[in-house]
C-alpha cells in the first residue's frame, strides 16, 4: 500500500495530526534515537503509519509528545511494533508511559515458523516479497536535515507494518495461536518490565559468588554507585567505570587506599577522582536491605555433571516439541532463562513455564523442568530406553 507522508518539525502540526488518531483501531509506529553517547536515550525521530498516511515526527523539535502517548495508553487502539520492547522502553524511561493492547510482529513471527528473534527485513521479504535497505541502520538521527536515504529507511520501518500484521494474524489464527502472541506481548503492558534493578548487574555476575559478605556487598554499591552517577552526568555507565575494572578495585581496597595508588591496571583518572567514595562504600557497615539481598542468593552453582546432564535432555525436548509445532525454541524458552532455571538464579520467573509455554510443553514436561528432579533411564534389551 501507498502512503502519504507527512515529516512534522513543530507542535501545532504534531497536534494537529495526532490528536484525531486517538481512538483509531491502530497504528504502527517506530523510533530512532541515539543511545550511546548518553546515559538516558536521546529520542531524535518517531515514525507513525495509521490508516491514512505515515507521520515522521522530529522529536527534537516537538517536545510535548502528550498526544501520541495517550495513544499508546488506549486500549481501543492496537499497536503494530517490530521489536517493540526497544521502543516501550525508550518512552517508559523518558516519560513513564506504559502501553496497552500491543502487537509485534517479531513475537508474530516466532509463533508460524522464524527463529526468534527474527529480523524485520528478512520477515518482509518472505511475507510480503519485498527488499528492504538497511544500509542506514546507524544513521546520525541527531544530524539536521537528516539523510533523505535515512528518511526513506526510517519510512520503511513503518510502511509494511499493518500489511505484516494482517499475513502474520491469518498464519496465527489458523494455528490457534493468536492468543499466544497477545499473551506474550502482555509483559510489556507492566511498568516493571522495564523499571531498572539497580543491584541486578551485581547479582547477576558469576563474580558474586566468589567473594565473601564484606566483598558481595562492595560490589552491590560500586554496581549502584555506577549507575548513579551516570545518571547525574548522563553519561554511559561505562564512561564512568569499565566494568572490568570492578573485581580489581575490590581487591585494592581490601589492601588500603595505597594498593588502589600501586594497581597499574586502574586507569589513574578514573581512581583519583573516585578513591574516597569507593573506600566509603568499602568500609561502610551493611544495611538490612543488602544483608536480605546476599541472603536471597542461591549460592554459587553446584559442579554437578549429573544434574547438568538432564536439565540438558530436558532441554533438547524442549526443542522437539518446538521443531513439531514450528515456535521458535529461543522465544519459548529463551538460553538466558533456562541458564537461571538450571543454576537456581534467584532472578528466574518461574511464570515463563506456566500460560502457552505450559500448553505447548505438556504438565509431566513443565513439571519436570520444574521440579529439578534427576531423570531416570532404563535401557531396553532391543535398544531403546524408557526415560521417567
């Protein structure tokens, strides 16, 4: 389908355009913005395609983008994404808004056969028999004018959208399995989604669970201390300190402020402006909160080849159950999760095995996975075994 396009660089215009889409059965829409220079996003371009045309909106320039997040607030109107939770969070850090009545055509896609996640250009192509040019993936969408060649990559974006949305539904429906994707896009519908932990960089490393009480909670607030200040300079975290940086300064500290001076691997501006706050995080006595963090931890993963060998089986039926019926294995179990689910990760939802997962998988299949109990085999004379 052809649409017109209308490239919107003021207010009075946006609200002109946006204000009457309130209420409409869907839109699709996009965002480009520049994520590496600062600690918080810069949103530079948003691109919206509805029923009448496609609207290329200069964030920049318009401010106030009241009128598009009430859209994406109304349950009235679905809204058609291609790795939507990219964009979600974006508007949820910049401006707290979390939608509702969601469709994307990624998840879509991993319900009728595509490995997940799947591209949007190679989803195209295949559905609607259409080339897309990504040549312009890394624009400078901060430059003004932007690119005409960025423009038209940005518009492509958008502009097959819809027409995915109604290939991708009809290959769902005749598979009953519209209400799985609906189901799974339903997590972007909560605003913990993507509310940020800011412990969960340090419970998530292996390194934790080599050190003891006094070390688990350093590293704690050196992880917090980090995004704190990067969030008051709004600057990449990294920019404040190289993660791999952290476990060295653990270990300075341990030694005196005079081992932080005598470590050659710590770059001197980074520990001669930041020394006493460290040594303060160091030597400051744990709080209740910290104390219930360490405590919450499972402890470091036992080195158990037998227990390791059946959540592996477990996860090669997984697959086959997902090869038999044409899911993506990588969008019904994802490896991160299943990782967590096999080392007891405190931080695993034990709800990603229950809903379609669950229909999918089969009770004795969940329960197993659930239960981490130890399988069983029993070899049969002709060749075969019996697994329980």
């Amino acid at each position: 389908m052809s649409y017109p396009i209308r490239y919107i660089d003021n207010q009075t215009d946006f609200e002109r355009e946006l204000v009457p889409l309130k209420g409409q059965p869907w839109i699709g829409f996009d965002t480009e913005f520049v994520g590496e220079k600062t600690f918080v996003p810069v949103l530079c371009l948003l691109q919206v395609v509805h029923q009448n045309g496609i609207l290329l909106i200069d964030t920049l320039s318009v401010k106030n983008l009241g009128a598009f997040l009430r859209i994406l607030e109304d349950p009235e109107t679905l809204k058609i994404t291609h790795a939507g939770d990219n964009d979600y969070r974006i508007l949820y850090i910049l401006f707290g808004t979390v939608p509702v009545n969601l469709f994307d055509t990624q998840i879509a896609a991993g319900f009728v056969g595509y490995n997940y996640p799947a591209g949007f250009g190679k989803i195209v192509e295949r559905e609607l028999g259409v080339s897309l040019s990504k040549s312009h993936t890394v624009a400078d969408w901060e430059a003004r004018p932007i690119d005409d060649k960025a423009l038209n990559y940005a518009i492509e974006d958008v502009k097959y959208l819809p027409d995915l949305y109604k290939k991708l539904t009809a290959k769902m429906e005749r598979r009953g399995r519209a209400k799985w994707a609906k189901e799974e896009s339903m997590k972007w519908e909560n605003g913990d989604f993507f509310s940020a932990d800011p412990y969960k960089e340090a419970i998530s490393s292996d390194f934790i669970y080599q050190l003891d009480r006094k070390e688990q909670v350093f590293l704690l607030r050196i992880y917090a201390w980090r995004r704190q200040r990067a969030t008051e300079l709004n600057i990449p975290k990294e920019q404040v300190l190289q993660s791999r940086y952290v476990s060295a300064i653990l270990r300075a500290l341990k030694d005196g402020s005079g081992a932080v001076r005598a470590n050659r691997t710590l770059p001197e501006n980074a520990w001669k402006k930041y020394q006493p706050e460290w040594q303060a995080l160091w030597k400051a006595p744990a709080e209740a909160h910290e104390i219930e963090i360490i405590n919450g931890l499972p402890g470091a993963p036992p080195d158990n080849p037998e227990l390791e060998w059946h959540y592996e089986l477990l996860y090669h039926f997984v697959k086959k159950q997902c090869l038999d019926n044409e899911i993506s294995a990588a969008l019904l179990f994802p490896r991160g999760d299943f990782n967590k689910l096999k080392s007891g990760h405190p931080d695993f939802d034990a709800s990603i095995l229950d809903g379609w997962r669950a229909n999918l998988l089969g009770p004795e299949l969940v329960q197993w996975l659930k239960s981490g109990k130890p399988l069983q085999i029993d070899w049969l004379p002709e060749g075969g075994c019996i697994i329980h």
